[in-house]
C-alpha cells in the first residue's frame, strides 16, 4: 500500500488508528485524512501527525456523501486502500436525531464503494475495509457470544444504520467484487474519547464533582477493547484478512456498566485522590454514582467471539481492562487542555477559523 484513505481520521478511533499505522505499524506512504469535523471531530486529536510527517499526513475537510470530492481525491491520490470509520455513532443521538445517521453511514458509505468501484476498476490489488460495530446483532441472554455467523438483529436507529452499510459493503463484494473486509468492534475506550461516551463521561464528571449517571440498574454487559489493540486488528486485517470476510474484535473483558464506573472511581482515587479534589467537597467519587431512568431499546449484554481473528491471523488483545482503564484515566488526567477545549467547545471556534471550504 503506497496511499490509504482513511474516513473519520479526526474521530476517537480514526485518530487512534492515524497514529498506529504511522508510528507502530511503521506505514511508509501517504495517509490521507477525509473528515467532516462534525461535532466529535477534532482535528488537534493529530496537530502534532501535521507536523512530523508532513506530506505522508495529509488532513481534507469534507463529506462522504460528496461524490465530486471523492471522485478528486480519488483521481489526486490514487488510493490503493480505503479504512472507513466514518460514522454518527452514539445511541443516544440516534434515538433522538435518526436522520444524520441514516445520511452519513448509509448514503455516505454508499458514496465511497461507488467512488471506489469506479476508481479501481475491477483491480484487485486494493482493499475496501469497514469499520463497524458489533451493536448490528442485537442483544444477547446470559450465555453466548457473537460469531460472525450471529444473524442481524439491530434494534437502534445507529445499529440499524450500521447494519445496512454492512450490507451494501458486502453487496458490492458479490456484486462487483470489490475487495472488501469488515470488523465488527466491541465497546472500545482510552485516549481522545469524545466525553459523551460511558469512560470518558464518568471520569471527567467525576473530577468534576458532578453525579455519575448509571442506566436502569447497571446491569448491561459489555465487552471492553482498548483502542490501542483495536487499531493493531484493524491493521492485520487490512494487510492480511481474506477478501470478502468479516472479522469480529472483542477485547475478552466482559463487565457490567455499574462496574465500569466502580472501576473508573477506583483508578481515580489512586490516580487523583478524591480527598484532595475541592470539586467533591469531602464526598467519595463512588457517592457520585446515580441511578436515572433506562434508554429506550437498551441492550442488555454484548460479548464478542474473537476466535476467527485470533486463528486466522494471529491477533488477540494485549492489554488487560484493568490495565487499559489506569491509562485511559491517565492520559486524561495528563492533558486538561485537551479535555477544556472539547468541553468548552472552543476546539470548534478554532476549527471553523482554520478548516473552512
């Protein structure tokens, strides 16, 4: 691979990924950053990727859903990979707001296999890869995990919408074959999360003495991937997963939503002591915790078999959710202005002043 695309490269995972394939993977090319900067996107998530590999980095503001533009970045860049995160991707939004779910990762994923088919032509020395969510199959009981043979059951307008670009994806495999893979996450967490989400939500309200909200009783089962080892399956499977296949990525560490945030307060009392916060006012940040009402829809337990993965090519996680968690509250610990600018929204101000079109 001498140039990739990659899609949503100023989100959570797809700057996490960015910086694997430049600085672990060892990639050599060009990497071609193509984000909309909606909301979660942030491009000082790579400020510093602009800088030390100038001209292999190379950051576009834009749309998936714009065919003149992907069919010029196409044309310019001669892509011999695509790695497409690109996607509204919180429930609770989708819940609320379906539309620009269904635009960006249906329409949007639609643009870029078209662009690609017609771009490519029928080589096969190319690779299409997916990036989506293991939130397409459903919920699962007490017992199981699931397979990539697991039938689709979404049941949010995100996990719908996730569902059907897997399918357009795999229908331009047997249609047109277009060299395509797709992974299937399991709950990821760690650095330049957006602070919607559980981890990041939890740690930052509890530094800053603020209730530490808990859905229904707590109860929910997720399977916890920590950034790092979900980017070095991605990578794997870019460069070694059949065509045509889908590879599910779990992180083996099933917990309970409750423990999570218990978990989270502990790593903070060793990390930052809520006795010398001010924010808690002589209060534990396990007294923060607060029970509110269940999402509508709320899945009960997800958990991921990774076995397909791990046999075929060799990946398995390397760091343990106990592990993960003390980094995670670490680096946002370590990096104030980061979570300030995200919080505050000035990152936006600063973004629309030097990223206009």
């Amino acid at each position: 691979m001498n140039t990739i695309l990659v899609t949503g490269g100023a989100g959570f995972i797809g700057s996490n990924f960015i910086r694997y394939a430049l600085e672990d993977a060892g990639f050599k090319g060009r990497l071609v950053n193509l984000d909309k900067l909606t909301y979660a996107g942030n491009p000082e998530n790579l400020s510093d990727m602009q800088k030390k590999y100038k001209g292999r980095y190379v950051f576009v503001k834009g749309d998936i859903c714009d065919f003149k533009l992907l069919e010029r970045l196409f044309k310019k860049h001669r892509f011999d990979a695509v790695v497409h995160f690109a996607a509204e991707s919180h429930v609770d939004r989708s819940i609320f707001g379906p539309k620009d779910f269904i635009e960006t990762n249906i329409h949007g994923t639609f643009a870029l296999l078209e662009t690609a088919r017609q771009a490519w032509a029928g080589r096969k020395d190319v690779r299409f890869h997916h990036v989506s969510t293991d939130e397409v199959y459903g919920s699962l009981g007490r017992t199981g995990k699931f397979k990539e043979t697991t039938p689709y059951d979404p049941r949010s307008p995100y996990s719908a919408s996730k569902a059907s670009s897997d399918h357009l994806v795999m229908a331009y495999h047997h249609t047109y074959g277009l060299p395509v893979t797709i992974s299937n996450c399991s709950n990821n967490y760690g650095p330049y999360h957006f602070p919607e989400k559980l981890i990041p939500l939890v740690i930052l309200n509890a530094l800053e003495g603020k209730p530490l909200p808990v859905y229904g009783d707590g109860l929910q089962v997720r399977d916890w991937l920590y950034v790092g080892d979900h980017c070095a399956a991605i990578w794997r499977v870019l460069r070694k997963g059949r065509t045509g296949q889908t590879y599910n990525v779990g992180g083996a560490s099933e917990k309970y939503n409750i423990d999570v945030v218990k978990g989270i307060c502990a790593a903070l009392e060793r990390q930052a002591p809520s006795a010398a916060n001010p924010a808690l006012k002589g209060k534990k940040y396990l007294q923060l915790i607060t029970y509110v009402k269940d999402r509508p829809g709320h899945d009960r337990r997800y958990a991921i078999d990774f076995s397909k993965l791990r046999r075929e090519l060799g990946w398995r996680p390397s760091v343990t959710f106990k592990e993960g968690l003390e980094r995670t509250v670490a680096w946002y610990l370590a990096n104030p202005a980061w979570v300030k600018n995200v919080k505050s929204g000035e990152y936006r101000k600063w973004l629309n002043k030097n990223y206009r079109r």
